[in-house]
C-alpha cells in the first residue's frame, strides 16, 4: 500500500512540475502579428494569433486563436522509446474569438464532438451568423512545430467560406 502511494504521489508531484514548466514557457511566448486573410482559402493561425478579413482596415471578420486544448503522444521521431504506445494521441481543440464589423463576438470551440470523423478535407465545419449573414468556418488540421509542445508549438488551418448573392 506504501508503495503505490508513493508511487502516485511522485507522480503527482512530476506531473505538477511538468505544468509549471510549461506554464512558464507560455510567460515566455510573443503574440504573433496578426495577419490579413482572404474568403476561400485556407490560413494558418498560432496561439492567440489574429486574422482579418477580408483586410485588415476594415475587416468584415476577425477571428483570433484565443486559446487551445491538446493532447500529445510523442512520434516515432519525438520519442527515445519505439515500445511507447498511447491510449489516446495528439489532437487539438482551437477555442476562436469570432468578431464581426458591427463587434458582436462570437466564442466558437473545434471540433465540437472530438475527435471529428468529418471529411479527409477538414476536421470539423461550423456556421457563424455575423454581419446579417450565414458564414461557414472550416478547422481544416493541426500543425505540431515541435517535440513536447506547449500551446504556442501549434498551429490551427482554417477557412472561411462567404456566403455568395445572387
């Protein structure tokens, strides 16, 4: 009995040491700029990072990476160990700010039921009513920059797709 608890208590402790170190690299991370981005194309967004479009005078949306949930299961070349398995692997949920011309916001989290089975072009689709119409936000895929990634070693793919009229 000394023994697991032990063992959980370490465990405890390094997973607790873990977090701190990991919350001190975000301490450590500067926004990027943020970017204009065209409807109908994908773009790349990094931890809190922002997109205007479809410029960035009058953007007629913004949407910002506000924040990120992940899960991280080191890859073949990430990790020392070949017999590591994973009960459940890399992913990551983007939360985005969505704000329109006239300034409502919108708080939006992908994929909604993860993990996303959707389409092999896109994790997970939502729609946005914004500016008096119907806008359809694609979570296209993750980008891991590093090995045993904080929140900023991410990116999300996104794209916007604007209603057309006829």
């Amino acid at each position: 009995m000394k023994k697991h608890l032990l063992l959980s208590v370490s465990a405890l402790g390094l997973g607790l040491v873990a977090c701190e170190k990991a919350d001190e690299k975000v301490k450590n991370y500067v926004v990027p700029a943020p970017i204009t981005a065209t409807f109908n194309q994908d773009y790349d967004l990094n931890y809190q990072q922002v997109a205007r479009l479809p410029t960035t005078a009058t953007p007629e949306l913004t949407v910002e990476l506000a924040d990120l949930q992940y899960t991280y299961c080191p890859a073949d070349g990430c990790s020392s160990n070949p017999s590591l398995r994973c009960v459940v692997g890399t992913d990551v949920s983007p939360n985005l700010t969505v704000t329109d011309a006239t300034g409502q916001v919108q708080q939006v989290r992908l994929p909604a039921n993860s993990p996303a089975a959707g389409s092999p072009a896109w994790r997970d689709t939502t729609s946005i009513r914004a500016n008096g119409q119907r806008y359809v936000l694609y979570y296209v895929k993750w980008k891991m920059l590093r090995c045993d990634p904080a929140k900023y070693d991410f990116s999300v793919v996104l794209r916007v797709s604007k209603p057309t009229t006829k």
